[in-house]
C-alpha cells in the first residue's frame, strides 16, 4: 500500500470516528402507518411517513448535531403533472422510482446492492475506496463514472450524467458542489447512516433508500433477517461464562483514539458479552487519550481490537515501540477490522459492516468467545500477522 493511500485511508477510518461524537439527537416524527411505509425500529435519523399519493421523507440528522431538518417529497412519476408542491416546504422533491441516482459514501454501495439496484448508480466520488464486487465491475465496465472528491465533485461530469438525485454524506450543509447541482435543478438528498450509535439503527438506513426505488417490501424482509440473525448472536453471546476484556484504537500522532462507551463498537462489544474496559463513558464517539492513560488501564487487557489501519505486530512496532508492552500484543490477540481489503485498497468493513451487524458481531463473539460459533470464519475481522 502506498503512504497516500494509507494516510487517505487513515483519515477516513479517523474521520469516521471523530464525526459521531455528537449530542443527543432530536426525537424523530412519529411516522403515520401505512401497509406502503416501513415502519422504524432502530434507525433515529430519519422518518417516512405517506402524504396521499406520495412520500414524505424526513431526515432529522444528516450530520452529527444538526439543528435543521430536511424534507424530501418522493412522488411517483404518473402523479407528478396532477401535484402541486409548494417548493418552500421541501427541500427536494424526487420523482420515483429513480433510475439514475448518484451516492457519495461506500456505506450506500451496501444497501443498494441488497436491494438489487445498484446498476441505478452512475456516478461515485473516490472510486478507489469501493470494495464491493459488483460495483467495482461497474465502475470498471464505465457504468458508474470517477467523480473526483465528495468534498469537491466534479460538477461537469455529475451534470454530464443528468442524475434525478444525489445522495448527498456531509459534516454540515455547507458543500460547494451540492449547491452548483442544485441551482442546475439537481435534487440533494442528504444521507445520515453514520451518525446511527446502534449497530441495528445503521442498518436500518436500507429502508430510506427503498422508497426511492419503490422496495419497501424487500427492504423490510432483508432487514428483518438482519435483525433476526443479530439478535440470535446477541443472544448466543450471553452463554459465555467469561467476559474478557478489550481495548480498542491505537495512537494518530500523539493521541490514542479509543471508542466511547456509546459508540457503535462498544455496543457491538457489550452484546459480544466483553467487558470493554470505556463502556462507563457517555461518548458516542471517540475519546482521545494519551498512550501512558491507556497504558494504564489496558495494559493487562486480554484482546485488542482496530490498532489504527496497522495489519502486523511489525507494523505496530515500527509506528510505536511501546505497543510491545500490552499484554495482548505479546499473546497476539490483536485483531484487526482493516486487514481485508478491495482490490484497489478500499476498507471492506467501513462499506459493508454498517448495513451487516450481523456479520460484525458474529465475527467478534467467535473471538472472544471461541466454541460459542463452531467453524465460523470470521468475515470483517482477522488477527494481525
């Protein structure tokens, strides 16, 4: 791997980390019910509920701490001559189902593939970073077009493309290139997946892109064998009759970024059954520490998880010497969610593990927990070299 593409991994896996560190979120719109909208579970973010003959989708948190809502009107192409919208009540308004979408994180790339949709992409920004079979063959056969940088687009090419939508990732509403797309009519609907704390709560973002594809059947089935599936591991889990401890993160420069007791890898680790030894902290996010404060408390922590991007012990001891001294590093116990890789040097786990806790949590209980899942591979997880 070259040091760009590792330090650009690097960012984005600490970027990540660094954004869903973010207040108490709104209480959603409780949606009205209908046999054609899904109802909501987990997800906080977003709400759909059915306005007559169209869909009003509502997204609450599009970045961590937004204090604005977006409402998105999702009309069906036959009803769009006898509607009338009042364009300073929606945001955007998108006919249905959509054929030509453009999306802007990898956490997206999952979702559309389970829907069976995904040939509905044709732009993507950092091609690069895509894992996923499928869409690489699209983007290599010149189906989904390079797109430059989410925080700068290519506006010409997007426009080339005459996409119905954009699904827009941002850290706040401030984007150059959403706001030349819009003015050339473009419609900006904004996607907050990532800022979900719950394992199931992001997965449960499959059902805000049904709607645009008219699949809200077959968003609820795929999540619901999710959640079943989930819920029988977290349940697996609790037959263990250890708890053993875990740290997680390593050192960026001079700080340890560890997970925070309310972030999504310390509830998957608390439905592993592990005592995650920052579980008492409130963060949603990440907390940064110094490596004499860690070496304090983890030092005798029996397995260590997510070391930065770092694939070996070498690799650990080239980047800090003083990684030798945790107790995990010496039993090699250190367990890595950035070892598998695309085949042009995406991060498998920030692509798919959001839309497949399952999958995240099984990988960690047959860890810790080894017999509890008898021959199980773990998928997004694997043990430094």
């Amino acid at each position: 791997m070259t040091k760009k593409l590792f330090s650009a991994q690097l960012f984005t896996a600490l970027f990540l980390i660094f954004l869903t560190a973010c207040g108490e979120k709104k209480k959603p719109i409780p949606i009205q019910q209908n046999e054609m909208v899904s109802e909501l579970k987990h997800a906080s973010g977003f709400t759909i509920e059915q306005q007559g003959d169209f869909k009003i989708l509502s997204v609450n948190s599009a970045w961590p701490g937004a204090e604005v809502e977006f409402k998105y009107a999702l009309v069906p192409r036959e009803k769009l001559p006898s509607i009338t919208l009042p364009a300073n009540v929606y945001d955007a308004i998108v006919p249905i189902p959509v054929d030509k979408m453009i999306i802007t994180s990898t956490t997206h790339i999952a979702s559309l593939e389970a829907l069976d949709v995904l040939d509905a992409v044709i732009g993507f920004p950092s091609t690069n970073l895509v894992s996923s079979p499928v869409a690489r063959t699209l983007i290599d056969d010149g189906h989904i077009k390079e797109l430059g940088t989410n925080e700068n687009i290519n506006t010409e090419i997007a426009l080339e493309l005459s996409p119905e939508v954009v699904i827009g990732f941002g850290i706040s509403d401030t984007n150059k290139a959403y706001e030349t797309l819009k003015r050339s009519g473009v419609p900006i609907v904004y996607n907050g997946d990532w800022t979900e704390s719950t394992p199931l709560g992001k997965a449960e973002w499959i059902k805000f892109f049904a709607p645009f594809f008219q699949k809200e059947i077959a968003a609820d089935s795929i999540f619901n064998t999710i959640e079943t599936s989930y819920m029988e591991a977290k349940l697996l889990a609790k037959e263990a009759t250890q708890r053993p401890s875990v740290l997680t993160g390593g050192l960026y420069k001079d700080v340890w970024y560890i997970s925070g007791g309310k972030s999504w890898m310390a509830q998957f680790l608390e439905d592993a059954n592990a005592n995650y030894l920052w579980s008492e902290t409130e963060n949603t996010g990440s907390i940064g520490l110094s490596l004499e404060a860690v070496l304090e408390k983890a030092q005798p922590a029996d397995f260590w998880f997510n070391p930065s991007l770092h694939s070996s012990y070498e690799e650990l001891l080239q980047a800090n010497a003083h990684y030798e001294q945790f107790t995990a590093f010496a039993n090699k116990k250190v367990f890595s969610n950035a070892v598998r890789k695309g085949p042009t040097g995406g991060l498998l786990f920030y692509e798919l593990a959001p839309q497949r806790p399952d999958l995240v949590l099984k990988d960690l209980i047959s860890i810790l927990h080894p017999g509890l899942l008898s021959d199980y591979e773990p998928y997004f997880f694997r043990p430094l070299h």
